[in-house]
C-alpha cells in the first residue's frame, strides 16, 4: 500500500522557520523518482493551491514556486529516501494553512497543519 506521510508542521511565530518532510512507502522507485513532486496547501475557506513543484529528474534550482511563498520556501528532495521537503522560511499569518504533499503521479499525503502566529 502506497502512502505519503508529512511532517514537520506546527506552530510558529511569524518571521520563523519550519520544515515540512514528506516521506513516501510502498511506492517503487520507477514511479517515485520521474513523477513531479509538490506542497499544496489549503486554508480555511479557501480552495487547495500549488505552493512548489520540481519535475521528477528537476533541480533545486528548476522548482517552480507561487508568488506568495517565491523566496521564501524550498522544495527538494531525496530519491534515495523517497522523501521530499519544503524548508519554510520567514514565515507570515497568511502561511497558515494544512500542508499536502503530492507525489508518484497521483498520490496524496493526508496533510500536516502549519500555523503561524502574528
């Protein structure tokens, strides 16, 4: 069974750092590596939206980020570990929101909630 598990949320004063992990098990390595990996996020109210992507053979420096979070946040990843981050800095109120990770094509964390304090 595939699953993608986050972590690394929590609550943070605004200005501060936090780094999201999203470890994907069960899902092979010829599906993991060449899909797109990517950290959408969801506040109340609002519908779900695309905060970074880097194609699956994609460099650090290749992601792709939304203007609200573009540098600040940073995508990565480990093949080897199966595992992709989001390294969140100076973070602001408007950040707060349920992080998910996306990967393997179709596959959904079950999301990590962030809350940044004013």
């Amino acid at each position: 069974q595939v699953r993608l598990v986050e972590s690394g949320g929590g609550l943070v004063q605004a200005g501060g750092s936090l780094r999201l992990s999203c470890k994907a098990s069960g899902m092979i390595t010829s599906v993991f590596n060449p899909n797109t990996k990517a950290w959408y996020r969801q506040a109340p109210g609002k519908q779900r939206e695309l905060v970074a992507s880097m194609l699956g053979g994609g460099r650090t420096e290749d992601a792709e980020y939304a203007d609200s979070v573009n540098g600040r946040f940073t995508i990565s990843k480990d093949n080897a570990k199966k595992t992709i981050y989001l390294q969140m800095n100076n973070l602001k109120a408007e950040d707060t929101a349920v992080y998910y990770c996306h990967a393997g094509g179709s596959y959904w964390g079950q999301g990590t909630q962030v809350t940044v304090s004013s």
